[in-house]
C-alpha cells in the first residue's frame, strides 16, 4: 500500500489569452521511505505537480483527478483540513531559500512562526526543538540568532529543509533544492536530503530539471515532458535502460569531463506552446529523432516497458526502428 | 550551422499594433475600475468644456431669490448670494479640472526630473536632492498651504496650483527616485553602456519606459490630492472668494449656513462633484499596472 | 606557473599580473576588510578561450568587473592589447569597451523588457561601428542569423518576453558580437538554462571564436561546460588561483584538492552514491561537521 498515490491528475490555468494545461494525466505513487525524483525541463510541469500535490496552487488553478494521501483523497478537502494535514502530512520545501525566507525574521523567528501555527509550544520549548531540527542538517544552533541575508545560499536551503522537518511531515516534496547554487553546495545539500530520507524515513519527491543529480540520489525516476510522464525508471538503471528518446537525450546531455574531447549534446528545438491543446500526437515528436508517421497522429500512452514505463511507440514495440527521420 | 527553431506563436491573427494614446485609453478601458474612473473623468471633463451649451444661466447672475430650494427654475435652488446653484456647478467644473490637471502634471514632472536626478546619479547631488526632498515631506502640509496661500491672498488659481505643487511633488520623487536606483542596477542598463550608449540616452530609453505605470500612478495620486488639497483650501476662505468653483461654493454656503436654512442642495451637489473628480482619478490608478507591462499591451 | 603565462607576455591579449581588490567595509562596528582578489596573473592568448572557474565568493564576478572597467584593482595591472585597463578615466571606458563585450548570466535580466530586439541590437552598431540608425537594419539581421537566430526578420521586431530563455541568451550574444570586440566576458551564460539548450549555446560561442577569431573569457562553476568551450582553465578559490593550464589536463590531471572536489561533483547519470562514498566523507568533513559561514 503506497503512502501516496496520484491518479490522472490534470492543472490547468486559465490565462488571459488562452488557458494553459500545464499537468496531464499524471499518475504515479510513492511508497514510505523511498526518494523518488521527477524530473522535467522549465515548462514540462513539475513544479506545478509539487504544488499541487502541497495545496501550494494559486486559486485559480483548475485541478482535478486523485491524490490519496495514505487513504484519504486531499482533493476533496478545503483549506483549514489541508492546513491540518500539513503536520505529519505532506510538506513543500520551497525553491529558493532567499525568496521562501521572510528577511526581517531570524531564523529563530521562522521557527516559532511555523511551529506554534501547527501545535501548542512554549517558546523555549520551540528553541530546543528548533536547535535540534538545525543540527539535524549539519548546521549549529548559533544560527538561529542569524538573518536570512547572512547565510549562504546552501545554508539557506538547510534551515529550509530544518523547518519544514519539524513538522515532522511523512511526505517532503522537494522543489528544485538546488538551483542557483554552486556544484560543490549542490551535492551537500542533496546528500543531506538523502542522508536525513535514511534516518528520519519520510517519503521523498525530488523535483529537478538536472537529471544527473537526481538518479543519483534517488531510487526511481519519473521524466516529465509537456505535462507528462513520459518515462519512470529506477534511476540506477537510466544509463543503460532509458527507453523514451526524450530520457535518452537528456542522459546524453551528461558528458564525461574527463574524457579526452568533450562536446555537449543538446536537444534541438523548444519545448511545445501548451496553450494549443493537442491531445493527437506524440508532443516530443517535433525534436525527437526517430520519430514517424504514427507519432503525429496519435499519442502514446504509458505502458509497462522494460524495468518500468514509458509512453513511446518505439519504446513499448508499436514501431520498429527500421525507419529512421532524415 | 548552429540553428534553433523559430518562435512559435500560437495561431491567431497578428493584432495591428496600436500606438500612443489609442493604446493608453484601451488598455485602461479594459480595467473594470479604470473604464469606470475614464467615464467619469471624461462626463466632467465635458460638462466642463460645454459649459456653455449646458448651463441654465451664467453662474455670476446674482439677481435670483436666494436660499430657495430646488424648483423648476433653478434645479439644484439658489445660493445665498441669489446665484443659480446648477449653473455655478457647472462652471465650477473648469477651475477643478484645471487646477487637478495643473498641479498633477506640474507636481509629477518635477517629481520625475528630481527623482531621475537623484536616482541615476546619485553622490552629493542625490544626497542634496534627497534631504531637500525628506525637508519637505517633514513639514506638514496643511500648515504650510495655509502659510503660503494667506501670504499670497487672493492670488487665484496660479496660487493654488503653485502650493499644491510645492507640497506634493516630494512624495512622487522619492519614489521615483527609489525606483530609478533600483533600475539602475539591472543587468539590461549595464548592457546598454557596455553597447556604448550614453547617459542621457540610457535614462530616456532604458529607465523610463519601465516607470511608465509608476509615473502614471503618482499623477494619478497627485491629481487626487490635488483637487482635495484645492478644495479644502477655497473651503477655509484661502482662495479668490469672487471664483466660480467647489471649493468657493462651499465656503459660500458655509458661510451662509446653508444647511440650517434647508438648502441642502447647495452644500451637497459641489461636494459630491469633488468626491466624484477624485474618485475618478483613484479609479483610474487601478488601471496603471495593466499600462506598463508589455505582454497586456501587445494584444 | 607554465611558461606561456608568463607575464609580461606581449602577444597575449589580456595579461592580469598580480591583480588585488580589497573590500573595507563594516560589520557591527568593526571594520572589515575582505579580499575579493588577491594576487591572480593569467593571460588569455588571442583567439582563444579561458574558462574561470569557481563557486561563488571565489572572486569570479570581480575579477570579470576588474576586467570589463567596471570596478578597479586595488593593485596589480590589467592590459587589453595597448591598454592599460586598470587606469582608464571613466571617459576612456566607453571607447574600451568596443573591444570588451560582456554577455550576462541572467536572459530574463540583461534584456529591457520594453525594447525591442532590433532596437537592442542596434546601439552597438550605432555606437561603435558608426552605423546610422536607419541604415542597421541588414546589420542587424545579419546577427541574428549568425546566431541562430533564423528567419531573422521574425525576431527582429519581437519584445524579449515573446523569446524562451535560450533564444534571449542569443540576443546577448548578438549584441555583444555588433561592435566586433577582441574579447568577450561571458558570465555564466548557460548555467540558468535547461541543460537540453546547453549545448546550443556552447557551440554558438566554439564556432565563433573559430569564424571570427574572438577571445573568450568563459566565467563559471561548471567543469562540464568550461571543458567543452575552453582551450585553458583558471581554478579560483577565495580569491586565489589555485591551479591552472591547459583544459583537458586540469580535468584529467589535478594537482589541487580543491580542483579534485570540484571535478568529483559533477553529476554522472550512472553514478552511483555508494561509489564514491570516499570521496563524499572528504567533502564533508574536509569543511567541518558544522557549517558556518566565516566572517
């Protein structure tokens, strides 16, 4: 039984010109103690999944399908239960800690604003669990005392991801913990996440647009493309078993910079106008390099494929590769 | 050869790009709040201007029965002064409008060239400019309109304006000033130096095409204010008391204790007029965002 | 220190010997003193490209404000070919940086978002390749072309919010190709761009340093991409240059602890963590069980 499980979950946004449906049919599930990630370039809709997920949408979204959080659909329940079901429920740690963290509060002060809002504490109370969730993330109690601004980008993201632990939550969707930091920070931080997943057994979603730092810290990946899943694999198997030519791609992104002569791979062309609602075709076919006759007419569906699914013609047998696009 | 493909744009017509103040007038009318504000503004502005054609008889006339109630004759009663309420209302109109205009256009001009001072070039002369901008904001306004304006009695409209604008420029040039200084550390600036460009050229076509909502909005505020501020000084007996306006109306029929006598129309209609001229400016303000974001201009 | 970066080399473009920027500020009260820079010599052969690599607060954005005249060195010399770069007057600037370009991190920040991208295009031309207003218009085309940008026409008269990300990026570049520079900064030119668009942008810049001979200082603190575009690497640590040389041997050889972490923490798809758990303790523990930032 998973603690979690997303069933055709659709978003969509009504714009000024024209709506946008930024998730399509999206179904997958996480199981406690796992750290799945989900991974998608800007505009394939995994941010707005993580909201979604965290009741984090703005009002305006259109949202419908199933999210049944450990038996209980949170679609169906409105704002004061959410807020409720946030303590051991599910929790979002934000994006970027500069803009997630109110400036004129230490980091002391964010704690006690979460914390007395979800339970009863004391303060001294809230100081000790607070010092306790910092050293939990590798950072001294001395911190609390600290502004927003005088952390480094990487300290921000742990007292993030410190706050949103003492909320004891059993789900933490993740939203892009490491975008805009350095290489080095990048991998503390995802390790920390990884670390504090084995020893506190929270579930974990990853959300990423950098593939190669999400396999390798989590065990399952799920590829987004224009509102999709396209492909969810173990992520220690993405190397070798990649079937989606849109996964294949970006694993070819990754070169070695070791190697004697490196160049990057890309993928050409952009990323579909998800205004124009197409539900006929493949909508990776346009950039995809195999693609055929029947990849424009009609959309493939997920279907089991090798160690997982993948919703490609080419990938779950429908068409051969005999014929290649010039 | 290293390509991308071209823009998409979805598939409707290429709208015909409109310019100047056809665009100005549709993006506001689009705003529910701003339409309102435009139809207002505009009803007075032409109640103004056909004052004339409009206007029962010649708001000067003093030869009516004064202090009657509304009747076939005068619709809105007469003033204490035997003047036909109505028409003086109608003529009154003017001076608002043209002290509102005045002092907002004056008011957010000066805001805007200190402000650009300040901001862009900041040192000793932004630090100048900017004492002599938190000096005035300091000194109450009231008082000091008052001051002015008793030292300049009688003066008129020029007067007026000239006080009003004395006060209120400075909150606009703080903002603006603000404004600039934050702009200026942008990348797109930085960009335009190093593509040689000089000063002047980047304050003109790189900083003030991003404060178009700002500059709107403080001589939306200002113009509020402003036909307040006018008001209120004419009410205390500050302006020409021989003008046809709202504000001398009012002192008139305080003056004359209208309300006790039951001739409440003569308080009531320039009143209302005031509240109306200023809550068309508010109103308007709500449809300055919609001016200066380029993705709602386009369409 | 190699040979071919020995100062006082006259064919190389950009020659930085023993550049220093000291920062005095305050900090509660006590006056603090930081050095952003301190002590970098590197020299940048013409048509070629260096890649500079570090994390931030490593004095990367310095130094490449030192270089562009926008800030100067406490002390050491900067020259541009003739040009003593650290002691040029503020009138001088305008005239340096025909020569220096700058390409920005940011695409959603270094483009005005109410000029059109014509008229961005332009001002270098009209500036420093005496151009009349009216007459930019093939120029202008031509650019965008060479950039990818194609049919051009179509972007000529677009606003930047109408472009994605990697297509602004080409603006950028276009714009600091008009005036024909000598060198051209790039700050972290893809690092906010998906990393599928990459690759687009990296070619871009390899092929024209190979068509029109431009030198390019390629500042980041990704080791993947500087490997694919630069011919030499600076590592930079807290101000320092810690290693440098030719490219592919820095990757392949260090000699740095500093540059071994760096190369270590690139993201391999079919890496594993249980597979350099070693090197994952070193990071750790090298900086301290508890992280704090020094002050």
């Amino acid at each position: 039984m998973s603690l979690l499980a997303v069933k055709d979950l659709d978003v969509t946004y009504p714009g000024g010109q024209a709506a946008i449906t930024a998730v399509r049919g999206v179904s997958f599930s996480l199981n406690s103690g796992e750290l799945a990630a989900l991974v998608g370039e800007s505009g394939s809709g995994k941010s707005t999944v993580g909201h979604a997920l965290t009741g984090t949408l703005p009002g305006s979204a259109i949202v419908s399908g199933n999210v049944d959080f450990d038996g209980t659909d949170i679609m169906s329940m409105d704002a004061r239960m959410l807020r409720k079901s946030r303590r051991r429920g599910i929790a979002l740690m934000p994006q970027n800690g500069l803009n997630a963290l109110n400036p004129v509060l230490t980091v002391e002060g964010h704690f006690w604003d979460v914390l007395r809002s979800h339970e009863r504490v004391r303060r001294a109370e809230a100081r000790q669990l607070s010092a306790a969730m910092l050293e939990k993330v590798g950072l001294s109690g001395s911190v609390l005392r600290r502004y927003p601004h005088e952390l480094s980008g990487g300290m921000r993201q742990r007292v993030c991801l410190a706050i949103v632990l003492s909320l004891q939550p059993r789900v933490i969707v993740f939203d892009e913990p490491t975008t805009a930091l350095d290489v080095l920070t990048q991998q503390q931080v995802i390790q920390t996440i990884a670390e504090l997943q084995r020893s506190e057994g929270f579930a974990g979603l990853l959300i990423s647009h950098d593939l190669g730092l999400a396999l390798e810290h989590s065990s399952r990946a799920l590829i987004m493309y224009a509102g999709r899943i396209v492909e969810e694999l173990p992520s220690h198997r993405a190397l070798d078993d990649a079937r989606h030519p849109y996964t294949r791609a970006l694993v070819d992104c990754y070169s070695d910079a070791r190697a004697d002569e490196v160049t990057l791979a890309g993928i050409p062309g952009s990323p579909p106008d998800l205004s124009l609602g197409q539900e006929s075709s493949c909508l990776f076919a346009p950039r995809c390099p195999h693609a055929q006759q029947l990849c424009s007419t009609e959309r493939p569906s997920l279907r089991s494929v090798g160690s997982g699914r993948a919703a490609c013609f080419l990938a779950d047998g429908t068409l051969s590769e005999a014929v290649h696009a010039s | 050869m290293n390509t991308v493909a071209v823009a998409s744009s979805p598939a409707r017509p290429i709208a015909r790009r409109r310019r100047g103040l056809t665009l100005v007038v549709a993006t506001l009318w689009r705003q529910p709040k701003a339409r309102a504000g435009l139809i207002i503004l505009l009803a007075l502005v032409a109640m103004a201007v056909l004052a004339p054609l409009v206007s029962p008889y010649s708001p000067q006339v003093s030869t009516f029965p004064p202090m009657t109630g509304p009747s076939a004759a005068h619709l809105l009663g007469t003033t204490g002064g035997g003047q036909d309420v109505l028409s003086q209302l109608i003529y009154g109109a003017r001076d608002s409008l043209l002290v509102a205009f005045g002092a907002g256009i004056l008011a957010t001009l000066l805001a805007l060239a200190i402000g650009l001072l300040a901001g862009y070039l900041s040192g000793p002369a932004d630090s100048v400019l900017n004492f002599l901008m938190n000096l005035l904001l300091v000194i109450p306004a009231l008082p000091l309109m008052i001051i002015i304006s008793t030292y300049r009695k009688g003066g008129g409209i020029l007067t007026i304006v000239l006080v009003i604008v004395i006060i209120s420029w400075a909150f606009g040039g703080r903002v603006v000033r603000s404004r600039v200084m934050s702009l200026r550390s942008l990348d797109f600036v930085t960009a335009a130096q190093f593509s040689g460009d000089r000063t002047g050229r980047i304050i003109v076509r790189e900083i003030l095409p991003n404060m178009v909502s700002l500059v709107a909005a403080i001589f939306f505020a200002t113009a509020t204010g402003a036909v307040l501020a006018e008001a209120g000084l004419e009410f205390l007996g500050l302006g020409n008391p021989a003008t046809v306006s709202w504000g001398t109306m009012l002192y008139w029929a305080q003056t004359y204790n209208v309300l006790a006598q039951g001739q409440w129309a003569g308080i009531f209609a320039p009143g209302l007029c005031i509240a109306l001229l200023a809550s068309a400016f508010a109103l308007l303000n709500f449809g300055v965002d919609e001016l200066s974001n380029p993705r709602l201009r386009e369409a | 220190m190699p040979a071919e970066f020995a100062a006082g080399d006259r064919a190389a473009l950009l020659t930085l010997e023993s550049v220093t920027k000291v920062f005095r500020g305050r900090r509660a009260g006590q006056s603090a003193v930081k050095r952003a820079v301190d002590d970098v010599s590197f020299a940048i052969q013409p048509g070629t490209s260096l890649g500079l690599i570090g994390q931030s607060g490593s004095g990367k954005t310095t130094l490449a404000r030192l270089i562009t005249g926008v800030d100067t060195p406490t002390s050491g010399s900067i020259r541009l070919g003739d040009t003593q770069v650290d002691q040029l007057h503020r009138r001088e600037l305008r005239a340096y940086r025909h020569g220096v370009q700058f390409v920005f991190q940011d695409p959603y920040a270094a483009l005005n978002p109410a000029s059109r991208i014509g008229y961005v295009i332009s001002r270098p031309l009209v500036n420093y390749a005496g151009v009349a207003p009216d007459q930019a218009g093939s120029h202008v085309l031509e650019l965008l072309a060479k950039v990818g940008l194609t049919p051009p026409e179509q972007f000529e008269p677009k606003l930047p919010h109408q472009l994605s990300g990697g297509q602004r990026q080409r603006v950028v570049i276009a714009r600091a190709l008009a005036s024909r520079p000598r060198l051209i900064v790039a700050d972290e030119p893809v690092s906010m761009l998906d990393v599928s668009l990459r690759a687009g942008i990296i070619g871009l810049l390899r092929d024209l340093r190979e068509s029109d001979g431009i030198s390019l200082l390629y500042i980041t603190h990704d080791l993947l991409s500087a490997r694919a575009v630069a011919d030499d690497l600076v590592v930079l640590q807290d101000g320092r240059v810690v290693e440098q040389g030719p490219a592919r041997q820095v990757v392949q050889h260090p000699q740095h602890e500093y540059t071994r972490r760096l190369i270590d923490a690139l993201p391999q798809p079919g890496r594993r963590p249980a597979d350099t758990a070693d090197q994952r303790e070193k990071t750790t523990t090298s900086q301290g069980g508890r992280l704090e930032r020094a002050d």
